[in-house]
C-alpha cells in the first residue's frame, strides 16, 4: 500500500497496531462483510474447518531446553539430524494454519519475538520460562488458495498467555518468512 514504509513486525513494537486479532462471540453472521479502504484489496474467502492433530516443540523450542536441559547446540538425541527431520516431517505433513497447538515456526521459536513485541527480554533460562508461557493462538500460513502470501512463503503468529487477566488482549504477534 504504501510501498513496504510501513510493515509490522516484532522491531517495532511502534507498529503494534498493524497486528490487532479480533475476535467475534457472537459469530459470523453478526460481523456483516465492510469494504475494504482503497488502495487495500480483499483477499479470497476460505472455509476453514478444523481436525485435532498432535503438534510437537521444534528442538530450539525452550521448552525443550528447560525439558531436557540441553541448548540447541548441545549433543543430544533430541538435536540428532535424522531424529529432526523425521519431527519436521510430521509438522510439513499438517497444514500451515493452526489454532492452538506448538507454532511451526520458519525460523525459530515465535515466542521470542512476541515477547520482542511485547517489550520482555528474552535472555537466559529466565527468557525460556517466559517463553513457554506464550502459546500458539493462531498461526496463519501463505496460502496460494486465498491468494496470501507473508514475505517469501512465510507465517503470521498470534500467541497468548492464557494465564493472563485478558489472554486474548494481550495477544501478541509476529511473523516470519520461509
């Protein structure tokens, strides 16, 4: 719209406002269609529906540091090449969107820069234990279907702490490229 000046992203919290997450209690058919602003264009309507799958922590996932109290470079089985691949299979095999469940992150945990976002530090075991506070609201994939695309093939990430007062309030939000 405005030749990439503006972009919202997790290096300026400035930008916070671009990420809102709206949610509607009482459904779609109260939430009638608005026009898009000029020079903005809609995108393609999907169906979404949703299937219960597992989802796992990638292995530089903090929770999997504080778990087995390994970094991402130590020599661990669960940092083993063939042991990795054989889990991001599994994560390729599901579709980019997400509700709930670990992100499939395109490079690295999300949850650090959510808490970028936020204005917390991510240093340390300190910035791992908050970042498994954060959790997976929902995660937005390019979608050629929709006519979506984030960067280069990449994701949108709203995550939350449903320990919070307002979990979907303080949603934070990031996205990466593939």
């Amino acid at each position: 719209m405005d030749a990439f000046e503006t972009l919202v992203g997790c290096w300026d919290p400035a930008t916070a406002a671009g990420a809102v997450l709206l949610h509607v209690a009482e459904g779609r058919d109260a939430c009638p269609p608005a026009q898009v602003p000029e020079p903005l264009e809609s995108w393609t309507e999907l169906e979404l529906t949703g299937r219960q799958a597992m989802s796992y922590p990638a292995s530089d996932h903090p929770a999997v540091s504080l778990e087995f109290g390994v970094g991402p470079v130590d020599d661990h089985p669960v940092h083993d090449e063939d042991f990795e691949d054989d889990v991001m299979a599994l994560q390729i095999a599901q579709r980019r969107h997400r509700l709930g469940g670990y992100p499939h992150p395109d490079q690295g945990p999300p949850e650090f820069e959510v808490m970028a976002f936020k204005g917390l530090s991510a240093d340390g075991e300190a910035g791992d234990r908050e970042a498994v506070r954060w959790h997976n609201l929902l995660q937005v994939g390019s979608d050629d279907a929709a006519g979506m695309c984030w960067g280069d093939e990449g994701t949108l990430y709203w995550m939350t702490r449903p320990d919070t007062q307002d979990p979907l309030g303080d949603a934070g939000f990031t996205w990466q490229c593939a």
